[in-house]
C-alpha cells in the first residue's frame, strides 16, 4: 500500500508514533503528506521536543487539537466534533492514512473514512503486540513496524529499522559503569509491589549505579517514593523520547533493563552496542481492567509477554 503514490496523511498522537511516522515517510519514499497531532497533557510535551529536534516535520502539520484525558469537558467534545467534521470534508483530499494507534477512539472514525487497502498502521509501543494479535486474516492491515510479526493472509509487513535515527547516533559513546532503567506503570493491584519488585532489580546490579527513566503516566508521588526508598538511584526526568537519549548525553549504558517497555526494543535496535533485558512481575499480580480491544489487561501483559520472551532475554523476577 505504501509505495503508491499519492497524498498521505498521518494520524499520531505520541512522541513513538511521530518518530515511526519520519521513518516511515523516508522509507517509503513519501513525498507529499501532512500530519494530524492529537495532543493530550501526557504527550504534549514530548511530541514538541521531537517537532523541535526534527524542525523539517513542521511544515507537514497540517493541523493539530488538545484534547484532555478520561475527564473531558464539553469544550473537548465541541473540539471532537469540529475534528471529524473537518476530516469529513477534508480526507477526499488524502489518498492513503498512516495510523499511529489502532485502537484509538479518537482516530478511529478518521481512518474509518479510507479503504483497509489505503491503510497502514505505524508502532505505538508494546499496544503494537495486543494490536497484532487481535487482527486476522479478515481484519489485518498494512504494518511499518519494528516488531518481528508474523503477517495474516493480506497483510504486508513493513520493516522499520529506524535508518534515518541510526544516522544520527553513529558517533555515540557506551558506558557500563551504570545502567538504564526503564519505568513502567504496570498497573499492579498494589501499588507497593511495584517497589518490591524494583529492588529486586536493583539487588542484581548493585556494582552499578542505576538512572531511572520515569514512564510519562508515572505520577509524581511514585517517583519521590522512589528517591526516598532507593538512594542509590538517580531519577532522570525526560523532556524527549528516551530513544532520543544519545542527542542530549555524552553517553548511554550498554545495559537497559524494564519490566515491559517498548523502548528495551527501539533502544537495541537504534543503538549497536546496547543489550536490553525484560523482567516479568508475576500475572496475579495485575489488576484485571478492560483495554480498548476488550481484552482484559493481565491477559493483554501476558500477550506481550509472549512476544518479549521470543525476541529479548526474560527473566521471571519471583
């Protein structure tokens, strides 16, 4: 679908999904495209640094909307419907969509307006993985992603090796001396088993420093708990996404480990020299919520599990 040509237009509404979208407009070759952002208070400012790091993405925006969290208020609706009014009219004009999130109730009447053949879907993270596994031969669409996936009958598989970000990390230093933790908001049915299971962690390198890289949807609280109880551990707040780390440090660890990011994925692959490791909190552990695709959420971690233990090195951490 991709190497049609034609005008594309592309829907994100994180700093990952923006940063798929650059890649994928260079690896396709895309010549004329415009981007719709979907700001939130969680993405706002991550996206931005990435329209400032990448300042030739800036004329590709064609429009963009705030729009808050679970607790909207009536200007937020009024704003929702002047956006798919607006592309009602306007998605005559765009022949293809690159689709940052699937399950998004918010861009889903938007791509719902092209043909499944016009589609193709860009990586939002470990959602990638519960995306995959809910499509079927039916219901498959296009992929860019950096997921190794087995494709359903009609579907094609775009591989995304972040070339173009690769380029820009080729003279990048490595330490060992510390290592990269990535957080993560689990969502445990105890909040305090978070920090027993972190310890854990840290117990294992404890010849090591430990730089931990707060998840956006980490609150506040979390993390000043996590200054008080783990002195050792240097909480480093990002402003960009962490696969942008090499640009703003002199240099990243070769170790990075999480409980279940995307970004032990995006790092190895845009860094040569980094080795990533994936621990696995016990599934009883987890509260049991609905996600988007009405899968319960510790059916959906297991899903990613399932992905993770075949691609990087999983250890169970009780």
């Amino acid at each position: 679908m991709p190497t049609d040509k034609g005008r594309y237009l592309g829907l994100v509404e994180s700093p990952l999904q923006l940063l798929c979208l650059q890649e994928a407009v260079r690896f396709f070759g895309i010549a004329d495209w415009a981007v719709f952002i979907r700001y939130s208070d969680m993405n706002r400012v991550q996206i931005q640094k990435v329209l400032d790091i990448f300042p030739d993405l800036k004329p590709h925006v064609l429009c963009s909307v705030y729009i808050g969290g679970a607790k909207k208020a009536l200007f937020d609706y009024l704003k929702i419907l002047g956006v798919y009014s607006f592309f009602f009219l306007m998605a005559r004009r765009f022949s293809h969509i690159l689709i940052g999130d699937y399950f998004s109730p918010f861009f889903k009447p938007i791509y719902r307006l092209f043909d499944k053949k016009k589609q193709c879907l860009i990586d939002d993270g470990t959602s990638s993985i519960v995306i995959q596994h809910f499509f079927s031969d039916l219901t498959a669409v296009d992929f860019f992603t950096f997921f190794e996936f087995a494709p359903f009958k009609h579907q094609t598989l775009y591989p995304n090796r972040f070339s173009y970000l690769k380029q820009r990390f080729s003279h990048i230093t490595y330490t060992d001396e510390s290592i990269l933790y990535l957080g993560a908001e689990p969502g445990l049915k105890n909040p305090d088993d978070y920090f027993n299971l972190f310890q854990h962690i840290v117990d294992q390198y404890s010849d090591k420093s430990v730089v931990y890289i707060p998840h956006r949807q980490e609150s506040p609280e979390k993390l000043a708990l996590i200054v008080e109880k783990f002195p050792k551990v240097r909480v480093q707040k990002l402003d960009y996404p962490v696969e942008l780390f090499g640009l703003f440090n002199d240099s990243i660890p070769t170790q990075i480990v999480s409980f279940m990011s995307t970004a032990l994925l995006t790092l190895s692959v845009i860094y040569d020299k980094v080795s990533v490791q994936a621990y696995k909190f016990p599934g009883e552990l987890l509260k049991e919520e609905a996600v988007p695709s009405s899968l319960q959420w510790a059916k959906e971690a297991e899903t990613v599990y399932e992905y993770l233990e075949k691609h990087i090195p999983l250890k169970a951490i009780l």
